[in-house]
C-alpha cells in the first residue's frame, strides 16, 4: 500500500483525535472567542483614545495619521507628520461626521425594484 501525503495527514489526524478527545476543538474555539473579545476590546479603547484626541484639539487631528494640527501656524497647510494637505474647516467637519455616525442608527435601505 502506498502512503500518499492526504493519507498519511488523515492517520495522523485521527490518532490524536483518538488520544485527546474532543476538548481540542472546545479548547479551539475558546482560543477563537477569546482573540474575537481582546480584538473587540483594544478596538474600543482606541476609539476611546481617538476621542479624547480630538475634544483636546478640537477635531483638529490628520485623518490620516492622527496627528495633532491644532497647534501648527494658519500658514502650514500640511501635516508635518505624513505630508497630507489639511484643510482646518474640512478637518473638523469630517472628524464631526464621524462621531455623528457612531451615535446615530444606521439608515434602513430602502428595496431597489
């Protein structure tokens, strides 16, 4: 009989299924569920972190890298941090956008026919 790599895996596979029983795979999906919570939880905090950012600086942050522009001269028009164009008044309105749209529910979607 020849031992095809599949095969081989499938043996294996079995035998420590045979061996360790079952709890390998609630013991997988703790694992699974805890990662899913930790990820939740530093996505929150960050959010949090954002925030806090932008009361201090008056929603005057680069959205792209989150630098603090309230504290630059009117005449720099670029962050110094990346280099994006800013625009002081489009800035704060974007950042505004975005803590309106956590608060509110989204919109239902109205059928398409």
């Amino acid at each position: 009989m020849v031992m095809t790599i599949p095969n081989l895996l499938l043996r294996v596979t079995t035998a420590v299924e045979a061996r360790l029983g079952h709890w390998v795979w609630a013991a997988h999906s703790a694992l699974i569920g805890l990662g899913i919570l930790i990820s939740w939880l530093l996505y929150r905090a960050d959010r949090a972190k954002l925030k806090g950012l932008l009361d201090e600086n008056q929603h005057n942050i680069c959205p792209r890298c989150r630098y603090p522009l309230s504290s630059l001269p009117l005449t720099i028009d670029r962050c110094p941090e990346c280099g994006t164009a800013h625009n002081p008044a489009q800035i704060a309105a974007l950042w505004q956008t975005w803590e309106k749209s956590e608060h509110e529910p989204p919109t239902p979607r109205q059928p398409r026919f």
